[in-house]
C-alpha cells in the first residue's frame, strides 16, 4: 500500500479552499488544470511511499512518538501558490500562513518520529493544500488574478488530529483511505 502522512479539514475550510478553486478553475481555461475534489484537499506532512505490515506498524508508532504532547492548534489559509515555478507551474495551490511555524515544527516533529521508527521518506515540508495539477499553459494573467481572489479569501482550520493515509491510484484519480488517526492534544 502506499502510504502519506496528512490532517484533513472541517467542512467550512474546505468550502474555503472549493471556492478558491472554482474561481480558479474559472479562469484558467478548458482542460488546462486536473482539479483536486474537495473531499480529497488534506494537508500532507510526508509521502512514505509503498509500504508492507511492518512499514505500517512503524508509521504508526512513528506517528505516535512524533506527535506525543503536540496540542492542537489554529491554521489559516493564504494566497495562491504554484510548484515547481510561476514559469513552469505544475501544482496549484493555497498557502497556509497564520500556523505556518506550527505546523512547520508539527512536520519536523513527526519527522523525527518516523525516522526513529526506521522510516526513510522525502524529509521536504510546505504548508499548503493541493488544489489542482496543470496540464497545460495557463492564461497570462491568471495567476494575479487568482492568487488575489484567494487571499482574499481567509479561512480558519483547527489541526487537531493527524492521520496516516493510504492512496489507491486509479483511472479517476488517488482514492484516499485513512488507516490511522491520533489526536492533538
């Protein structure tokens, strides 16, 4: 199975985050960008990758110690960002700012956690939530555009528990599936 480590969000975030998209998605043109499903949109800590039972028993127990005392915590949403450039954009997404230093030390923590439970991964974090994958070449002044309607657009998201994620590529895109959780204090 191949496993990522994230925290989801409440469903007034997540109608946030789906109306940046729409306005996105209305200026971006036809067929240019594979837009993400709200119910997919999540906040990834770490990809782990193809994983066996003991992989997973190690991510849990990772989990575990790295989020040990951890309290929850307020995240809110940014503007508008793109990886790997604004010239040759491949992800879209939005940014979060207020709890940035939180969640940058929450994703270093549990880090930590997982390599101390033997787990090798991407060890690369920036708060952000994915809300498309271009395709192809966007307008001109799409990004100016987009990036101010979404901060426009400020949203709060409690982070109050972490999860441990499978995801099942198919046809129609990933297929998520939570296979553990841990609450924040």
């Amino acid at each position: 199975m191949r496993l990522f480590v994230a925290s989801s969000f409440g469903p007034d975030f997540t109608r946030n985050l789906k109306a940046i998209a729409d306005y996105a998605r209305d200026n971006a043109g036809r067929d240019t960008v594979k837009w993400v499903q709200p119910a997919q949109f999540h906040l990834t800590y770490a990809f782990l990758g193809e994983a066996d039972g003991a992989a997973l028993a190690a991510a849990k127990k990772g989990l575990d110690a790295g989020l040990e005392g951890v309290v929850s915590f307020k995240a809110v949403s940014g503007g508008l960002g793109v990886f790997p450039s604004a010239r040759h954009p491949s992800v879209l997404w939005v940014g979060l700012g207020e709890g940035a230093a939180e969640l940058r030390e929450l994703a270093r923590r549990l880090a930590e956690g997982l390599k101390g439970a033997g787990l090798v991964f991407e060890d690369r974090f920036e708060p952000h939530v994915t809300i498309g994958r271009v395709k192809r070449p966007l307008p001109e002044n799409f990004f100016r555009r987009a990036a101010d309607y979404a901060a426009s657009r400020k949203a709060a998201a409690e982070i109050a528990s972490v999860e441990l994620m499978e995801s099942r590529l198919t046809p129609e895109g990933p297929v998520y599936r939570q296979v553990y959780s841990k609450r924040l204090l």
